[in-house]
C-alpha cells in the first residue's frame, strides 16, 4: 500500500514534523497543486489548516510551480526548486514533477497557515517512545538483551621504530652570555 509522507513545518518556531498516511486516508489531495490549502483533519491534525509548498515524486525529482499538470518535464532553470546555481546567471536544464499532487508523488511538503487545538511541539512523537515501540515489536527489551561475550585478542608486539635524535650545534644549548658593559648598567636603561 503506498503511503505519503508529510513533511510540515511551522513557520513561527522554525520546526517541522513527519507524519505518514496512506494514500486512501489522504486521497483527497490528489489533483491539489501547489500554494492550495488544505484541512489538516485529513492526516490526523484536527483543526489545523495546512498549504501546499511543494513535494517529492518516488524516483526523486522535485515537483515544480511552473509546471503545470502531473507530468515530468525537463525544464531549463535558473533557480530553486530543482536547481541551486553556483554562479550568477548559471542556468541548467533539469527534470522535474508538476505542480499537481498524483499518485507518483511521495513527499508532500506543506507549513501550518491556522493553528489547531493541540500545539505544534505535541504533535511529534517522541524519539524514545519510537525506540521503545521498535523494541517492543522486536520481541525484546533492554533487559532481555545479552551480548555475547567476545574473547580477548592476542596482541602482536609492536615494533618500534627509533628515529635518529638530531644533535643541536653546541651554540643553541648555551644561554647568551652578557658583556661586562650589559652588566653593570643600571635597571631603568635596560628596560627601555
């Protein structure tokens, strides 16, 4: 069964959450195009109401807002989506996806325009309670777990390489000898 995956992001705290749902739960997005709004009661977010920015076919390509209809195109751009230039002017010819949500598509990409009831941060599961649930599903817990036991390994010796030590020209190894002049002069001129 083939499953779209939502990728929403919340403009104001800068965060964004995945949510996957099957493509009968959410078949009611199929023929959407980008920059439609949608009610996110559809995939689980109960009062919130969600826009289209964009998405992912299932062979990778990005779909595009000048493209009209499902098809895949190569398109010549200039710019994002589908192309990042790194030189002005640059323009690169590049496959793409419509603008219209269909079955290829995989990834929908959309940010939060009303707020619901429950807040934003809520919304995603926790990463430990994830874990927990693949455990779980795995038959074992973390106390069930034994490692085996791995046997010590015979280290090899090993060789040592001695470097020639480099002699110092005697010179560098005695400290500065002063002049008898240096010596007896007074403290206020040699510290200017």
């Amino acid at each position: 069964m083939a499953v779209f995956k939502f990728v929403i992001s919340e403009p104001t705290s800068r965060k964004s959450i995945k949510v996957e749902v099957d493509q009968d739960k959410a078949a009611g997005l199929i023929g959407k195009r980008i920059g439609d709004e949608f009610n996110g009661d559809i995939i689980g977010l109960s009062g919130y109401v969600l826009k289209i920015t964009g998405g992912t076919d299932k062979d990778g390509f990005p779909m595009h807002p000048s493209l009209k209809g499902s098809s895949r195109q190569k398109l010549l751009l200039s710019g994002p989506p589908g192309f990042h230039p790194l030189q002005k002017g640059q323009r690169k010819r590049k496959m793409v996806r419509g603008d219209t949500i269909s079955e290829d598509v995989v990834q929908i990409n959309a940010k939060v325009v009303k707020m619901g009831e429950k807040p934003f941060d809520q919304l995603a599961p926790k990463k430990e309670v994830k874990e927990a649930a693949k455990e779980e599903a795995k038959g074992e817990s973390k106390e069930t777990k034994e490692e085996p036991e791995k046997e010590p390994r015979e280290e090899e010796p090993k060789e040592v390489i001695e470097k020639p030590v480099e002699k110092k020209n005697e010179e560098e190894k005695r400290p500065e000898e002063k002049s008898p002049a240096e010596e007896n002069k007074p403290a206020e001129e040699k510290q200017s």
